[in-house]
C-alpha cells in the first residue's frame, strides 16, 4: 500500500469508543506517508471555556465544533498538499458538517469511515479505558440512531464489533479507497 492508493484525507467518525483514536493511529502506521489528526487534541488547545460538541450551551457548542473543523481541515490541507495521507478522528455530527468539512478540504479528496460497532461495545469499551479517558456519555442510542439516520449511505458504514482494531486498521487501509470515497 501506498500512500498514491489511499490519497487525500480519511475522516473516521464514530460515536465515543468506537475505535476512532486507535484505528487511525494503527492505520496512518500502516502507510509510508501519514498524519492523524485528532479533532480531541485540537479541542484540548482551548483551555479555559472549551464545551464538547454535543455540550452545553449548544450556541457555544457549535461555534467550538466550526472552530476546530476549520483548525481540523487547515492543517490537514497541509499535510495533503506535502504528500501524506491525513486520516482525521472526529464525530461528524450530520451531513451538514461533512458538507463543511468536505468544503474546507476541496479539491482534495475526501473518504468517510464511520466506525458502527454496537452500543453495547463502545459502552463496554468505555468502561475498560483508564478512568481520565472514559467519557460520561449516556446519549449512545440517540447519537447511534442520528449517525444511521445521516450517514449509513455515505462514505462507508463500517461495523467493527467483533474486529480487533488491528484487524479493523488493516482492513480501513486496503478497503477505504474504494468503499469510502464521498462523490
């Protein structure tokens, strides 16, 4: 694999636990040329007044969430243009922020990977990381029906409940640049 068969940027969504943070981590390795870019990492730079995506108040939510899809893309845009893959960890919350994202990107192209596994596994995987990396989320059910409802029909809908994220990088790499290109 090169990084010619897989070129642009990977956005790989998911509700929390899913996965996203390993398997890009796992799968930018896999590659001769990429970054990862985690949308947690940029957020984190805001240090005093930062509300999560889906927090509250929602006003502030959303102008921090525009904030670090702008940061998110920039700086992938960057490594795009001196010749890396870019696969982005994010939670693409509706179609109207993919719209955005894919916009910040243009003409670069850009693949979805939304990682599917079950609620039952992202809360049990929840439960097994250290305590300061769990996430105090119970809107699993809704945010799971909210992601089927705006994205099982673009990009790439990809159940990994009973894949080890090893086995789930490997298979993003070699299986992305066909099943995951947005039109």
């Amino acid at each position: 694999m090169t990084t010619d068969d897989l070129p642009g940027c990977v956005i790989v969504s998911g509700m929390p636990a899913a996965g996203k943070s390993t398997v890009t981590g796992l799968a930018a390795r896999l590659l001769p040329r990429a970054a990862r870019i985690k949308a947690d990492d940029v957020n984190e730079m805001i240090l005093s007044g930062r509300v999560w995506r889906l927090g509250e108040p929602v006003n502030e939510a959303r102008r921090q969430a525009e904030l670090c899809d702008r940061n998110l893309c920039g700086l992938a845009n960057n490594f795009i243009d001196s010749g890396f893959t870019v696969l982005i960890d994010q939670l693409v919350t509706d179609l109207a922020e993919l719209e955005f994202l894919v916009g910040l990107l243009a003409p670069r192209p850009v693949r979805l990977v939304t990682l599917a596994p079950t609620v039952e596994v992202c809360q049990q995987r929840n439960a097994t990381r250290e305590v300061s990396e769990r996430w105090e989320f119970d809107g699993y059910h809704k945010l799971e029906a909210d992601l089927r409802r705006d994205f099982s029909d673009v990009g790439w809908w990809f159940d990994t409940s009973a894949l080890t994220p090893e086995a789930t990088a490997q298979q993003l790499v070699t299986e992305a640049a066909h099943r995951a290109l947005l039109k």
